[in-house]
C-alpha cells in the first residue's frame, strides 16, 4: 500500500514539474528570441558604418558588436522592469535564470572579441549605461536618478549605441570628426527609434513614472521634434560627404532619409493595440531597415 501511494505521489510530481516546464517553455523562448531582430540590426549597423567611414570592415567586432547588443536587451527583459511586465505580458513566467546565462555567455564572447582591438570599455560601456540608468547614482544622501526624466531614455540609449557603433567600426581611424559625425548620425536615428517604439509602451511606461516624449509632449509635438531630428542629422550627413569627410553611400543616406521619414509618420500614433499587421511593419521599418540598407546596396553594386 505504501509502496502505490508513493508511486502515485512520485508520478503526481512528475506531472507538475512537466506541467510547470511546459507552462515556462513559450515565455522563455519568446523571452530568448525577443532581441535577435535588434542584435542583427546592431550588427549590420556596425557594418553600415564601416562603410561610411570608408574603413576596412572587421567582421568579427560586426559579430561581436550583435552579441552584446542581444546580451544587454535581453538582460534588461529579463530583470523584468515595472513597466517591462505590462509592456511585454507575453515574457511573464519566463525562465529568468536560463536567460541570465544565455546573456553572460553572449556578453562574455563578444567582449573577449572586442578586447582583441582594444575595445573592452566600449564592450562595457552599454550594461554600465544600462545600470545607471535603472538604478542611478549614489553620493551619500545625494541621489542621481536617471529614470523617469523627460526624454532621458531616449538619449542614453542614443548616446550609448550611438557611441558603442561609431566606435567600433572607426577604431582604427586617427582622425576623430568623421567618427564623431557616425556618432551624431546613429545616436539621432537611435533617440528616434526608441522614441517610436514608446508609443506602444504608453501605459506601461505612465504607471512606471517613466516621462516618455510621446506621454508628455503627446503625439503630434513628438512627431515634430522627431522629423526636425532626422532631417538636421541627414543634412549634416550629406554635409559630411560633400566635404569627403565621409564616403559616398547614396544607397544608404537616400534609403534612410526616406524609410525614416515613413516610419516617422506612420509609427507616431497610439498603438498600444498594435495588431500583428502593425508589429510587422514596425519590425521591418525600424528594426529591418539596416538589413535593407545592406541587400540594396549590394543587389546595385553587383548590377553596376
């Protein structure tokens, strides 16, 4: 009798861990595979660049440059923020401890790359960025709170990527202007991406007490300050080229200045409700537009 009951109370256990796994299997997939659109895009971007920069690219630190990319986005899912457990329902119940390693492994490969040329700080430079932005900084009863301020998320995270691509693809340069012009012209396309992407996270990010531009200048003010953003760093960009500062990349400058512009009309509007149709044309504008960058140009140059 003893021996039945705990047969039963063995196999009883079994089916709950199963039923847990199961239960914690989509939510952990979903989790895991939410940033690679991003890191690719990071990676090409890197490229893009390079390109720009008229350097030789290193595909390597391209490579690497995407894993930190995915490793530090889905870090930030994965600690699993205020806002970030109604923005992203569908990540609740993921397994957080499977996640955390699959980012240190990541992070740690595209490190060991990148310190190779000398760019562990820039390596770095994103998950620290990242933590004073979430936590802030400490000096005695003095606190300085990064989040929650107006507009602060979008320039951390433009100045942050726009600093870790421009650095990375022109490291082997000695004259600094035409790197910090790729840091101008990425950290403006990347205040403005992240803003689009507020507009989907507006109540979220209301009960979080995070002051998005889209909650507090509302859409059409928003709208505004984007386009004025992305025509000035188009501008200074082909400023840039016809003084041979940076290299003539028609495909590049003439598709971003136009999918920018689409993307900037079409995506500046509530979409809390986004339907698949919505998430698609987001996905393919903002994060696919590197990947369309790269086939345009290599489907013409290999025309010419």
């Amino acid at each position: 009798m003893n021996t039945n009951s705990n047969l039963n109370h063995n196999y009883n256990n079994k089916i709950i861990i199963s039923t847990d796994i199961y239960k914690n299997l989509f939510p952990t997939i979903n989790l895991l595979k939410s940033s690679v659109l991003v890191s690719i895009s990071g990676a090409l971007r890197i490229y893009i660049a390079s390109l720009l920069l008229l350097v030789n690219m290193n595909i390597l630190n391209c490579l690497a440059g995407g894993l930190i990319v995915y490793a530090v986005y889905t870090l930030d899912r994965a600690l699993e923020s205020t806002e970030d457990t109604i923005n992203r329902s569908e990540l609740n119940g993921a397994n957080k401890k499977l996640a955390l390693f699959v980012c240190l492994s990541t992070f740690a490969i595209g490190c060991y790359i990148l310190n190779a040329s000398g760019l562990l700080l820039i390596a770095l430079m994103p998950l620290i960025a990242g933590y004073l932005y979430s936590k802030g900084l400490n000096f005695g009863k003095i606190k300085l709170k990064l989040k929650g301020g107006l507009g602060v998320k979008n320039l951390v995270v433009g100045i942050t990527w726009g600093t870790f691509i421009a650095s990375i693809a022109g490291v082997e340069l000695e004259n600094i202007l035409p790197v910090f012009l790729v840091f101008l012209y990425y950290g403006s396309k990347l205040f403005i991406n992240s803003t689009i992407y507020d507009f989907k996270d507006v109540k979220g990010d209301l009960m979080a007490g995070i002051k998005t531009l889209p909650v507090s200048l509302g859409e059409k003010n928003t709208r505004k300050l984007l386009l004025t953003l992305h025509v000035g760093s188009h501008l200074l960009l082909i400023s840039a080229i016809l003084m041979h500062l940076l290299a003539f990349e028609p495909v590049i400058v003439i598709y971003s200045f136009f999918i920018g512009l689409l993307y900037v009309f079409r995506l500046t509007n509530n979409r809390e409700n986004e339907k698949t149709w919505g998430k698609i044309e987001r996905l393919f504008l903002v994060d696919g537009e590197s990947g369309s960058i790269v086939y345009l140009r290599t489907a013409i140059t290999s025309l010419i």
